[in-house]
C-alpha cells in the first residue's frame, strides 16, 4: 500500500518500507508546459508572473485568472502536480491512503479524490493528519487528556484539538493569522535583503538571479541554525562576492509575529503539545516554545508509521473508502499514570535547561542535536518532554559517573568530555 501525505509544503509518497518521493507545491509555466515541485521552486524567482504556488491550497475547478498553457483551473495544475511526482516512483502498487489536514472540507476533499483517481491509484482510506499525530503517541492510562497538533503549511498554520474519550477524536482545528510557510520565507528573505543593503550597499533583491539564490539556499541555512547560533551569508555579484553574518536570533525576530502567536497557543493548551516536523524546522521555534508547556516534536516519519500500524482500521472499500477522525487507544498508546511522577514531571518542566555550557558559550537544546557539530560526542534528544543525552564516544562522565546508554538530563547536570565540561543551563525567553 502507497501512502500519500497531502500537505503543500511537499506532498510525500511512501510505500511499505521507505519514502519514495517528494515534491512542494510549486508550478512554472515555461512555454506550453510546467515545470513542477523542486524544478519549479528552482525558476520560481526569475519568473514569478508565470510561478503557481496556491492550485492545492486554492483546490477548485473556478477558470484561472489568466491563461497556463493546457491548465484551465487549479484542479488541473494539480493533477499535473502529483502525475508528476507519481511519475518519479518506479512502483506498481497503486493502492493509496491519504493523510490530510483537519481543515479539508469535504468539497475539497472531493475533488482530491477525483484528482487522485484521475492518476490511477485507488484510495482505500482518508485519515486527517491530527488523529495520527494523536495516536503515535503514548497516552496515560487512566486520565483524559486534550492534545493540540501544531502544524504548518505554504499558507497557514494550523492548530488542531484532539479529543480523548476512550479514543482519540478530531476536535476544532483552526488558522493562526500568520499565514505559513511562504510567509516565514519572505520575512526571512526581507531580513537578509536588508542587512545586506546596511552592510555592503547590495541589494539581493535587485536582479531576479540573486533572489533565485537566496531563495533556494535559506532552508539551507534554517538547518543549520540546528546546530549553530550564527552563520555566514555569502551572495555573488558581478566578480565580487557579499558576505554578512545572520545570527538564529535575528532570525527568530524576523518570525516574532508568528511565534508570539504560537507561545500563545501552547500557553492555552489543556494538555500536551504536538509540534509537526515542518513547524519545528522553522530556526529556534522549539526552543521558544518549550518554556511554554508541554511540547513534544515529531518525527518526519510518525505519521506515516502510526498509519501503517492501523492499515486495517484505515482502509476499506476502495468505492467508498472511509473518512477517518477518530482512532481507538491500543496498548501500544497507553503508558501507566504515576501520579507522583506526573508532578515531578510538571515542577522539573518549570525548571527545564534549554541550553549547554561550554567554554562561556551557550548552545540552545533541541531535539536530535549532536555536540560538538564537527565531531560529535554527545547526541541530544527531546522525548516525552524531557532532554535525553546519548555518549557517542568513550570517556564521558554525567555528573562524575561513567555515562553508558541514554540518561535523561535535569537542569544543573554536568557532563564531562574530551573537550571540556558542558553543563545544562537555563536561558529565560526574551519573548
């Protein structure tokens, strides 16, 4: 069975195993026909009368504005969309279960299918991405409990209550004012644009080959922010080459709008935050976020193996394949409730690190990151609301005892390492 992850940012065709495809939401008109997903993303800036970037968003089968080639309505440059991305994948299967936003409407929703059908695959099951969110992760045995699912898209940023009544339910799901992804890249993009015309009197933004390349290196330069608090923007011009330092603050600044909206929301949440793999990838967001409440981020793949776990609650008669917005708790879902360790959660969440030591500098945690980035000995994660740390070489101590496996770290702890002691520190937000 294929499974077809809907979300504009990139749509993702996985099968049984592995990821197959990928491809973002973009479309250039170049003659008579598109270019599509990355190949699209890549002319986008030098042609941007030409470039479609809502025909997913904007699902409908209304007349264009203006004339695209063969394209009469966005429907249309949505078939040619996932025709193409279905037409990189060396696969026979043709079975398919969609995961889709709370959001979709059931008018968008049919015209998905219609779509879908159109390119000869055979829906089995819809499932909305929040529910799977829920279900793919452990829940405490004898409590109810709310979840909110963060997540973005090219153009909104989606916030989605998940209910708990012996199983997991779809709840409100509702449209921050920020307008998502494309919005985080031009706020981005501005920012560097800027700092470039006060330090080298170069504006990046003058001629469309210099967008095009600031364009297509910033998520670039979003993942190193990962591990690094500042980096190096280098852009030609002519014969010369421009260079101005971007730090992650001055990138959280420029995305301050979006990210007092979404501290807001995990401040409000009744219960545990789900952070989406795509909002966390937005530089410093879940450092920001993590004072806030109970936050847990996402793998890129947690959806995709929670919905390969239920397959046979999802799929069903391919004529009239079922709408799914609940999933029942399995044993797998359900962890013990101390309510002893619950509080001592709660008070060590309050006084959580969120950052580490080392020689005067201070490196902000997150979840996967590995220390030092050149040549790591130690691997950081972020589960279950708690940072974790991983030895990836001999020799490290945690608090003066050898450290073998994973530990989990409290605010305070002190680790020992070739390079030095690093120690858990807390930073307060200056949100």
């Amino acid at each position: 069975m294929l499974i077809l992850d809907f979300n504009d940012s990139a749509l993702r065709l996985f099968d049984d195993d592995q990821l197959l495809a990928s491809s973002p939401a973009c479309a250039v008109l170049d003659g008579e026909h598109f270019l599509l997903g990355e190949k699209a993303l890549a002319k986008s800036r030098l042609n941007p009368r030409a470039t479609y970037l809502k025909f997913w968003e904007q699902l409908d089968q209304q007349p264009l504005n203006r004339p695209a080639g063969s394209a009469r309505s966005h429907a249309d440059i949505a078939y040619y969309h996932l025709r193409d991305l279905l037409e990189a994948v060396n696969t026979r299967e043709r079975k398919v279960l969609l995961i889709v936003p709370a959001h979709y409407g059931s008018e968008r929703l049919a015209l998905l299918l219609g779509i879908v059908q159109a390119c000869s695959l055979s829906v089995t099951g819809i499932v909305e991405s929040a529910v799977l969110a829920a279900a793919s992760t452990p829940a405490a045995a004898d409590r109810e409990e709310t979840l909110r699912y963060l997540d973005i898209s090219l153009h909104r940023v989606i916030v989605t209550d998940i209910n708990r009544n012996g199983h997991w339910q779809t709840g409100t799901a509702r449209e921050l004012w920020t307008p998502g992804l494309s919005w985080c890249i031009e706020q981005c993009i501005h920012q560097i644009s800027q700092r470039f015309l006060q330090e080298t009197r170069f504006d990046p933004l003058h001629e469309a080959a210099s967008e095009q390349r600031l364009f297509d290196q910033l998520p670039g330069w979003w993942q190193t922010f990962r591990d690094h608090p500042k980096l190096t923007v280098e852009l030609p011009a002519g014969l010369r080459q421009h260079r101005i330092e971007w730090r992650r603050e001055q990138a959280e600044l420029a995305l301050d709008s979006c990210y007092q909206e979404l501290q807001k929301v995990v401040q409000e949440a009744s219960g545990r935050v789900l952070i989406s793999h795509r909002l966390a990838a937005l530089p410093g967001l879940v450092e920001t976020l993590q004072p806030c409440g109970n936050t847990l981020v996402l793998s890129d793949t947690a959806l995709i193996d929670c919905a390969r776990e239920q397959q046979e609650r999802l799929c069903s008669d391919a004529e009239a394949p079922l709408w799914v917005k609940q999933l029942p708790l399995s044993s797998a879902s359900v962890e013990p409730c101390d309510t002893d360790a619950d509080a001592n959660r709660s008070d060590k969440a309050q006084l959580q690190a969120t950052h580490l030591l080392h020689n005067s500098c201070a490196t902000p945690l997150a979840s996967d990151v590995r220390w030092p980035a050149d040549k790591p000995l130690l691997h950081f994660n972020y589960v279950e609301g708690e940072y974790q740390v991983e030895a990836l070489a001999a020799a490290i101590q945690l608090n003066g005892q050898p450290l073998a496996g994973v530990a989990t770290l409290a605010l305070g702890d002190t680790l020992r390492t070739p390079q030095g002691e690093v120690q858990m520190i807390r930073v307060e937000s200056g949100h």
